[in-house]
C-alpha cells in the first residue's frame, strides 16, 4: 500500500491573511500569531499519517513537544516555503532535531518542488515510504533506494535500535525473569548453553524425572 500524504493542509483565508501580515523570515514561524495555524496543521495532518511520524514512522504523541511541524525542506535554507503546505508535514521531535537544517534539494528551487525528483529524502507528500525503508522490529531501517538510505542517515535513525534496547532494558528490571531473558539475549553460546542444561535439569525435577 502507497504510504504518503496524500493532500495538504489548506490555509484558509484568514490563516492567508495573518500569514502575509506577520511574515517575513523564517524566523517569524515562532511568532505565537501563529499558534492557530499550526494546531489546524497538525489536527489536520495527524489522520493523514495514521498519526506516525513521517520519518521514522513512529507514534506521535499528544503532549506539547511530543510532535514537530517539520519543515521538508529546512525553513532556515528555504525561507520563502515556510508555510508553503506541501513543505509540511508531522515528525517526531527526535527525527526533526536529527535532521536539522540540512539541505534536502539536489538542483537550487526557485519554485516549490511538485515531485520527489529533485529531493534526496523521502517527501512526505511525493514518495511512498514503503518504496524507500523498510522496517524490521520496529527498530531497524533498511533503505532500500538513495532516498532511503539519506533518509537514514540525515534523521539518524539508527539511533532507534538503541532506544529500543534501553526500553527492553528498562521493562526488564521490572521483573526477575524479563531481566534473565535480557541478558541470555546477550550472553556468550557457552553459558547460554549451560542455561538450557540447567533449565532442562530444573523443569525435569518440576515434572518428577
Ligand atoms: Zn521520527
């Protein structure tokens, strides 16, 4: 299944007008006349993106701070596409933080891009996700074209795997037994050999061997 947002958030007249009357630079989108706008923009985006962020595909939460508007193409380098609503779209704040203001385009834009052509990330409005990373465990991205892979690297989701381990890690001092199987995951064949032996010898007592 095509995994993309497949229409953007319409401004109406009035975001229009408050847009163009306190406007200027990039700087200006932490402007609070602007609050509106983006509580409409994410409102309107979560549904389109199965409320996922649109890098690393993770849950966005409710929170404040725990989703981003992310600038596609960086607001700092783009200025003009600030609140242009294909340049739009919700990340986790890890993956916005990770990827920056780092330039996204191939050739200089004079206009807004209409396709993923000339951009070396996965655009949230132009290409399918599936097309470009697959997923395994929830933790590990493969990239599967250069989009893909640059995706990867500018949002640094390989720091996911890692967060993943620590909240195995986390859920495994909640109990004896979860802290056991964490670390025969990660013990050496010999001892992880001697466990099974002593399992063996334990659950044949259990059943009267
Ligand atoms: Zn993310």
């Amino acid at each position: 299944m095509e995994d993309k947002i497949l229409s953007p958030y319409v401004l109406t007249a009035e975001e229009k007008r408050t847009i163009n009357s306190h406007f200027s630079t990039h700087k200006d989108w932490e402007k609070g006349a602007f609050d509106s706008i983006k509580e409409n923009l994410i409102a309107d985006l979560r549904p389109k993106q199965h409320n996922k962020c649109c890098y690393c595909k993770s849950e966005l939460g409710f929170d404040i701070k725990a989703v981003d508007i992310e600038h596609i193409l960086p607001k700092s380098k783009h200025g003009k596409f600030t609140f242009h609503p294909k340049n739009l779209a919700l990340s986790c704040p890890g993956c916005n933080t990770s990827k920056g203001s780092k330039e996204v385009v191939k050739r200089a834009v004079q206009n807004y891009p209409r396709s993923g052509a000339n951009i070396v990330i996965i655009h949230a409005h132009f290409d399918n996700y599936n097309s470009s990373i697959q997923i395994h465990e929830n933790a590990v991205y493969e990239g599967l074209d250069d989009k893909g892979c640059e995706t990867i690297k500018q949002c640094k989701l390989y720091r996911l795997k890692t967060v993943q381990r620590k909240a195995r890690e986390v859920s495994a001092k909640q109990s004896p037994i979860q802290e056991l199987i964490e670390s025969l995951r990660t013990a050496p064949q010999d001892e992880q050999r001697q466990f099974v032996e002593q399992l063996n010898l334990i659950t044949g007592q259990i059943n009267g061997n």
